[in-house]
C-alpha cells in the first residue's frame, strides 16, 4: 500500500466512490469510480487510466441534451 501523500498518516485504501463534474449548467454523476483513498484524511487518488475513461465518460455524458446524467463506472474487461 501507498501512504497518502497529503498528510502521511496513514495508507491509501481501495473504494469505490461516486465522482461529479458541472459544465456549462449541466452535470454529471458517476457512481462506483474505482479509487484509492485516505483513511485519515479523505484524499482520494484517481489512477490515469480510470481518470482518462472517466473525463470520456463525462464528456459523452454531458453532450446530451439534459441537465443532470448518472451513470455506474464500468471498468473495462481484460481478455
């Protein structure tokens, strides 16, 4: 385990926690992001690659024509 880098007191654990993002008057939810987090002092730690899937998702997400969209995570499957 990785040690939080923000206050060092204790190490960062895996979660699942939902993320939120506001664009030109719209917003969009998704729920189960896979993440790591401080247990001390709630810093949460996005990898890259879940970061880079999760703005595509936004960005999809927030093209619609609605004010608030939701979404489960779904992390690709490794064949």
């Amino acid at each position: 385990m990785t040690r939080c880098e923000r206050c060092d007191e204790d190490d960062r654990v895996a979660v699942r926690r939902a993320k939120m993002v506001e664009r030109a008057g719209r917003m969009a939810i998704v729920r189960d992001v896979p993440m790591e987090e401080c247990s001390a002092c709630g810093e949460r730690y996005l990898d890259w690659e879940i970061a880079g899937r999760l703005d595509q998702l936004f960005d999809s997400m927030l093209a619609c024509d609605v004010e608030i969209a939701a979404r489960h995570f779904e992390a690709p499957t490794v064949a």
